[in-house]
C-alpha cells in the first residue's frame, strides 16, 4: 500500500491547517493540491495541472480535459457491466477525485462501502472528499470507523490528528500523532507526525 500526502498551511494563524494522508489499494490513486514530490504519480494525458501552478485558471470539474472525461465514461460503462466490481468502483471514484467531481466520487467510495463495509481505502478517500467539503465532523467519523476494526491504522490516527489541527484543536492534534509514533516509531508516518508535533508546539510558544 502506498501513501500520498498533501499539505494546507493556514497563512494567518500559525498552526498547522491540515496534512492529509490518502492510501489506496490500487495504481489509480487520487491527487490533490501541494501533493509530496516523493509520492506524486503522473496524471492522465492532458489533465489540467492541479495545483494551478503555470496555469491561471483554477483546476476544477469544467477544465478537465475531454480525454480524462473519455476515461470517466468508460468507466460508467464498465460499472453498469459490472456494478459490484470493486476494483473498476475504485477506479472510477478515483478518476471523478481528479476531475474535481467530488459529490460523483463520493457516490462511488460509497457504493464501494455498501459491498465492503470493511474497504479501508475507500473510507481514506472518502473521508478527503469530505474534507475538502469542509465537513470535518463526516471525515472525523470515516476515520474514526477505520480505528474501530484496525485500533493500530496510522493512516486513520495520522489523518485524525491532521483533522484536528485544522480546526484548531491542537491537543487534540498531538494526541493522535502521538499514538502514531506509539504504533511504529521507525515509520515515515512517525517522522512526520514528530515534525507536525514540534512545529504546533514551536507555534504555540510564539
């Protein structure tokens, strides 16, 4: 399993806003903005940049181009063949993910949900959607149920701890990053939630 991450600092207030992990089961991994150089993977042929760098048009859903649309049709057609295949669910929920069709992606992490309650990739995915919704309680709760069947998920604890920092519930934040670095302190997880932990308690001195 490979993960990705993606950071928004708050520019006025001098917390951490979020650090965002997606992991997912296959190669179709969604982006998003700011995404870490060591684990961004290409994206399809034509898509817009989307981090609006070189590019003065904000990416969204009516600047995704007709090629990544194709694929996206494509993939209707094959989930209408094939309306349980988790795999081509997963596939085109991530497509709708970086073609900026959120409400879409969503609908399609959730009917992989409904065939998998269990799915620990799309829970991830989905909790981002919500996320970039700004609907913190939802993408809360996703992670919280990734913790009820896998306590030790340092994806699901980074994530929270991520989540709380963004909302400004700083102890809250470093409890979680916490108990990643309790889960594996070797991991590359635990060396970013070190690195978020010092800088909100370097931030709240100031």
């Amino acid at each position: 399993m490979k993960n990705k991450l993606f950071l928004v600092y708050g520019s006025i207030i001098v917390v951490l806003a979020a650090v965002i992990i997606i992991a997912v089961n296959n190669k179709q991994q969604p982006v998003s903005q700011q995404i870490s150089a060591s684990t961004q993977r290409e994206l399809p042929p034509e898509h817009p940049p989307i981090d609006g760098k070189n590019n003065d048009t904000k990416p969204s859903k009516d600047n995704v181009s007709s090629r990544v649309q194709q694929e996206i049709d494509n993939l209707k057609h094959a989930v209408e063949k094939e309306p349980t295949n988790i795999s081509v669910l997963m596939q085109l929920a991530n497509f709708l993910f970086d073609a900026h069709q959120m409400p879409e992606a969503k609908k399609y992490y959730e009917r992989v949900l409904q065939l998998d309650a269990k799915h620990t990739a799309a829970r991830l995915e989905l909790s981002v959607c919500y996320y970039h919704e700004q609907n913190f309680e939802k993408a809360v709760s996703l992670m919280n149920e990734i913790l009820s069947y896998e306590p030790n998920n340092q994806d699901a604890m980074y994530n929270l701890g991520s989540l709380y920092a963004a909302v400004q519930k700083n102890a809250e934040a470093i409890t979680w990053w916490k108990r990643v670095i309790q889960a594996n302190d070797t991991s590359e997880l635990a060396q970013k939630s070190k690195e978020n932990i010092s800088f909100l308690e370097n931030s709240l001195k100031k």
